[in-house]
C-alpha cells in the first residue's frame, strides 16, 4: 500500500467516514429539510458520481449541480454561429465536447456532415499550430469560463497567425451565482465555489457576492476529501449564520489569484451581458472581445448569417428537454423523461448529455442513478 | 428498428450495443437445440453433449492496431484470445485450433512470418496447435492489413457457465486490470506516457485447470472487450445475482492506475486479455485462490465482490469514500477531452 499513499492522501476511507459523521452531525443541528446547497462546476460533480459521495451524504442535505458545465450552457445562438462559419467554407476549430451541442437546427457534427470543415483541438495553442500549417481562414471557437480564456487571452497578446480569429462564447461564472441564488424559488443557502477557477480570480472575487446576498461560499478543490470538507465549512457556516467566503484549497487558490493572469484576463476581454442556454439573461456572464482586438474577432471579420440556420422548427423530441431546469438547479436528470432512454451520449438531445461536463452525461458515466440513498433496499 | 440504421463502433465494443445487435440480428429466429449450449445463450462457446462431457467449440476474429503492441500482436492474440473463451467453459485442453488469414495485397512477409512465430509461440504456452486453416488475399485498400480468425474445438467433463452464480458466491479476478486495453491505447496515439504499460495477452488454460481441480466455481468469464464492467454485468444478470464490487480491493498496476487518471478512463471498461472473473462459492475461496496464487499468470488474484440477493443485474461499487452503481460501457473509450 505505501506507494499508493500519496495519491491515496485525499482518499482516505478513514477520513472520508469522519468527514461524513461531522456531516452528519451538523445538518442534525440544522435541523431543517432539506438544506440545499449548490456547486457550480463539472469536476465536481464528476468527483461526487466518480466516488459515489451522494451516497454517503445525510438523507437532508440536496447537494445541486448549478450551471457548471461551459459547454452546455453555451447558447443556441453561439453555435449557430459556429455552425453558419463551417458551412460558409471556414474552417472552425474548436474543442471536441462542442461538436455535438445542438444548434437551433445544426450542431456543428451536423455541419461537417454537410461538408463543414471542423478541426478538433485540445487548446487554443493547437489551433495556432494549424493556423501557421495553412494558409486558410480558421477561426476557433473559443469556449469556457475563465480558466480557459485566460489561455485564450495570453495567445492573443502573444500575436495570432493572420489567418487565425476568435468566435468567443467564454462565460464568467461569478455572475451567474447571483442570478441563480436569486431566482424564484431557490432555496440554496450556500455556494462551493470551484478550486481550479478560483486560482484565476482568487477567492476574493466571491467576497462580494456573499455579502450582498447573505450566502456562505466555500472553495474547494476536487479529491473526494476536498469536497467533504468543503461541504462541512459550508454546513457549519449554514447553522452558524455566516456568510464568509472561506477558501479550503489553499495548496493552490489563495486571496488574490494569479494577478498576471487576471491583468491578461481582462486586458483582452470585456464582461458583457447575455443569455445562457436554458437559464436566463446573465448580465456580465459573456467574456466578449475588446474593441482593441477587433482585428481577430470572427464576429468582426466575417459576416455571420445565421437568421438562414433557422427556417426549420427544432425537432420534437427537444421540446420534452429540461436541459435549463437542470443547469438551473431545479430538476435533475432523473426527473427528465428523455434521460437514458431517448437521450444518451451516442445520441443525445440535450447540451447536458453531450459534454463530459454535462451532469447528465456524467450521471449517466456513473450508473444513471449517483443517489443511491433512493435506491436502498 | 430505426430507418437507416447503420452499425457503428460502438456494435464491436463488448458493450450493450454489441448484444443488442447480436440478439436482433444473429439470435432472432435461430434454432435452439435442447441440451446444446448455443448462441442463444451468448457465452463464450458453444457446448454439444458428447459421452460422458462436452465438446466446447467457440470462433473469434481478431483485428487489432497496431498490429505490434508492448506485451505481445495480433498472433499471439488470435491463439490466447480463442483458448482463453475455451478455458471459460471449463475447455482447459483443446483438441485443435483452426486459423483463416485474410491479408492485404502488398502486406510483408516478414511480418507475416514475425506473426505467424507469435501464433507457434503463444500456442506451445498453451499445449495446442494449428491443424488446419486457409488464407485469402484481399486487393489493396479492401482490407486493413491482415484479419485473423481462430476456431477452437476441446473436450471437457466440467462445463463451467457464466451464468451459475448464487447469493454468497464470491467474486475472484486473477490478477490486475486493464493492462491490454491501455497497452494498445497508448501504442495506437501514440500517447506520450511513461511507465512500461504492457498488454498481458497470455493463454488461462493451465490456470483454470488447475483452479477446476479445487472446485467450487461456480462461473467463469475473460473480460476482454468492455473490461470487468461489462463481463461481472453478463454473469450477474444471467445467474439473477446482484453484486457487490470492493473498487480498493481491484488490483491495478501503478501505470495503469496513472494512465487512467491522466486519460480519464475507468480501468473497468478497459479490456484485458489475459485474466479470468471468477464466481466462487465462499467456502471454496481459499483453496481457489491458493490454486490461483501458486501460478505465475493468478500470483496477484484477489477477492473483490461478492453477489447478493437484492438488486440482480446491478453492479454496486464500494469506492473507499462512497458507493455508487457501476455502469456498463457502451461505446469505445476515448480520452476525456477536457
């Protein structure tokens, strides 16, 4: 076992199981039912299915997953634009999870199945690559929260290859936090916020938004131990009436962040409002590009048509789609009648099935029933 | 079934997808003949009643890229792969082995010969030999290099089944997972990972041999494609058991373990090559696994599940920190994207 032990450090049973006694001594001081709380990020929810945590959670505490998935909640609209880029003979590089999220009739899988060229890149320093080997227009379709438009940012003021432009659909996830904390019924009484975000904007980013609204947030990293542990700040937090951002990730996120990083963030990027898939109108929630740097922005140099993608009514089967409930945090997908049946990942209808970040694709990964306190028998 | 349906990957990737198209298309309609364990049954072979026995007759087509792989190719693969499915029913002697090569018009002899040394080799391990076969050659681009097919014929007294197992039983792997499976993923891609990640393609007969003298076991299978998932599903919800699954008591090498953090890939889906899943009665594990342990292919078996009464057909996996449901693969696994 002694070479395993390092890795082994945030698996411990032994702490995992006194982790969830605490646990489950504070929601008994609490004493309500249910307390909800939420975290906003797929490798969260990854770990808690991957590790099979609901599980082991107390039958009162709900942990939700909140809009953490940037694939799924890139907008419609956003893919279409993708979409009308490939078919009007450029060539769009992008990220493979993106291939498949539907469009208003298109994805962009469809588009290269009529003749769309559509390049799958692990980074936006592989798509320079490709832009340095051709002399084509390629544009790459830039998506993710701020982690990834930092790298996004950090290659453009390194200077693009001229025949490289960005179609930016970056999200910023403070923001949201707030809409979805004030939306009709959302009983969420704290945030766990994600680790590797963080260690971008620092845990302070968050200090605000716990102020205003009363909310605790707790960073977390994302070991099982990490996420106990941070599920046990926020609790302790809920039935002492706090509302601290409280930082449980400090092997890597610290108060301030990574000031460069930010300084290249928001040197090249500007907050503008905007819808997200399903959820709402998130003011400040799109990173779109500044003014300065219209010369690599795709909306700029291409005319994008895509009143022309929208002649068709979507299918019928994406009507009965609650993909936005679920990235709101009302539903889960045990409560979609599509869910493992209809829609799975070969084939799925909705965003929420087709990114690995997807809670439905990952459910799905880990048995299709994470919650097995519904299934004890 | 769906307008236009096609067959995609996912058809030949050991998972639900791939029973559902044998079902629909090779099972439905076919004639079942009482007391022959048929395709209807979709075990590893087939077994005729014969005397006091059976005659277990079972057939696999092998492709693999690269065709070359740390640990062993596509010879020493077609000879294990069809040796091992005799060896799951209890087959532990095969009386022969038959081979059809279709090759590639323009395909080196040299590795041909290197192939067919391979084949020569992995069957000396296993006490068997080629006795008959044929070759086709396919015009270039009609064919991918060379295919391999094998048919295995054996006699045995002690059929073994997959679906035998009962509440109580335990579950036994003979050695760590996932080796084959990541072997051949990091050759194909070319995947820039350390460590010396081998397949352990290797022919189980002598081993089973040896475990059926013990006793106790009650049902048998080789978790090549679809890995541990998909086989410990087939046997739980054919033998009508649920089962229980000890994740931290699952052997992994050090590389495998890493490689499928780094690629984000559950080593359970991950096929292997040269390991049994075994249902053992409880009062039989020990010698079992003694048998097991005294042969250099079963030196790392360990007990990792057992079956359960309540929920057949589901596979629950105690992680360490928590339990889940396992899932069954239905698709390749690809490297996670992001």
């Amino acid at each position: 076992m002694d070479k395993q032990l390092a890795q082994l450090k945030f698996r411990d049973p032994a702490r995992a199981r006194a982790l969830g006694e605490a646990l489950n001594r504070v929601t008994q001081e609490i004493g309500r039912d249910p307390i909800s709380v939420m975290h906003v990020c797929g490798s969260h929810e990854q770990a808690i299915a991957r590790y099979g945590l609901r599980a082991t959670f107390p039958r009162t505490l709900n942990v939700i997953m909140g809009p953490g998935c940037p694939v799924c909640i890139t907008d419609v609209p956003e893919v279409d634009e993708g979409v009308a880029l490939a078919l009007a003979g450029v060539r769009v590089a992008t990220y493979g999870d993106m291939l498949k999220v539907p469009g208003t009739k298109r994805s962009l899988a469809d588009a290269r199945a009529d003749g769309g060229r559509i390049d799958i890149v692990y980074s936006i320093a592989q798509a320079v690559d490709l832009a340095r080997d051709t002399d084509e227009e390629i544009v790459f379709f830039a998506t993710g929260f701020e982690t990834t438009a930092v790298a996004t940012a950090a290659e453009i003021l390194r200077g693009l290859p001229k025949n490289l432009s960005i179609l930016s659909a970056h999200k910023y996830i403070p923001p949201v936090m707030e809409i979805v904390s004030e939306m009709p019924g959302s009983r969420v009484e704290g945030f766990l916020a994600a680790g590797h975000a963080a260690t971008i904007t620092g845990s302070a980013v968050f200090e605000p938004f716990a102020a205003r609204h009363k909310l605790p947030v707790v960073v977390a990293g994302f070991e099982p131990l990490d996420i106990l542990a941070g599920l046990l700040a926020l609790l302790e937090q809920i039935r002492d009436r706090k509302h601290d951002v409280q930082n449980l990730f400090p092997r890597c996120v610290n108060r301030e962040g990574n000031l460069v990083a930010q300084d290249k963030l928001w040197r090249v990027f500007e907050p503008q409002g905007g819808r997200w898939r399903g959820i709402a109108h998130i003011p400040n929630g799109n990173l779109r590009l500044r003014e300065e740097f219209a010369n690599v922005d795709a909306r700029k140099r291409f005319k994008i048509d895509i009143k022309s993608l929208w002649e068709d009514a979507p299918s019928q089967l994406t009507q009965h789609c609650i993909c936005g409930d679920i990235m709101s945090g009302i539903a889960a997908p045990k409560d979609c009648p599509l869910f493992g049946k209809a829609c799975i990942p070969d084939s799925p209808v909705g965003a929420c099935m087709v990114s690995s970040e997807g809670t439905c694709r990952i459910w799905h990964q880990y048995g299709g029933v994470p919650d097995l306190r519904e299934e004890q028998r | 079934m769906k307008r236009n349906e096609r067959v995609s990957m996912k058809h030949g990737a050991g998972g639900r997808a791939m029973r559902d198209l044998i079902e629909r298309v090779f099972i439905a309609g076919a004639k079942a003949i009482p007391g022959v364990v048929g395709l209807a049954e979709m075990d590893d072979g087939a077994a005729i009643p014969m005397g006091d026995g059976f005659l277990v007759v079972t057939t696999d087509s092998h492709v693999v890229v690269p065709r070359f792989f740390p640990g062993g190719d596509i010879g020493r693969l077609a000879i294990c792969g069809t040796v091992n499915d005799l060896a799951m029913m209890g087959a532990t002697e095969p009386l022969a082995l038959t081979c059809a090569a279709i090759i590639e018009e323009g395909f080196p002899f040299e590795e041909l010969e290197r192939i067919q040394r391979s084949m020569r080799q992995a069957c000396d391990e296993a006490g068997c030999s080629v006795l008959t076969g044929d070759t086709k050659v396919m015009g270039k681009g009609e064919i991918d290099g060379v295919v391999l097919n094998t048919t295995g014929v054996a006699f045995t007294r002690t059929l073994v089944r997959d679906n035998g197992m009962k509440a109580g039983d335990r579950i036994i792997v003979t050695g760590p997972i996932a080796d084959h499976g990541f072997a051949v993923l990091v050759a194909r891609n070319d995947l820039k990972l350390e460590g010396d990640l081998r397949s352990d393609v290797a022919p189980l007969n002598e081993l089973v041999r040896m475990i059926l003298k013990r006793g106790g076991v009650t049902a048998m299978k080789d978790p090549t494609r679809g890995g541990v998932s998909s086989a410990i599903h087939e046997m739980a919800s054919k033998s009508g058991v649920g089962v229980v699954l000890d994740e931290q008591a699952i052997p992994l090498r050090d590389e495998v373990r890493a490689a499928a953090e780094v690629l984000g890939i559950d080593p359970l889906h991950v096929a292997n090559e040269g390991k049994a899943l075994l249902g053992v009665r409880a009062d039989a594990v020990d010698a079992v696994l003694d048998a097991l342990r005294s042969h250099p292919l079963g030196r790392e078996a360990a007990v990792i599940g057992t079956c359960t009464q309540s929920h057949p057909g589901r596979i629950r996996l105690h992680t360490g920190v928590g339990e889940r449901l396992l899932a069954e693969p239905d698709g390749e696994p690809l490297p996670r994207i992001c």
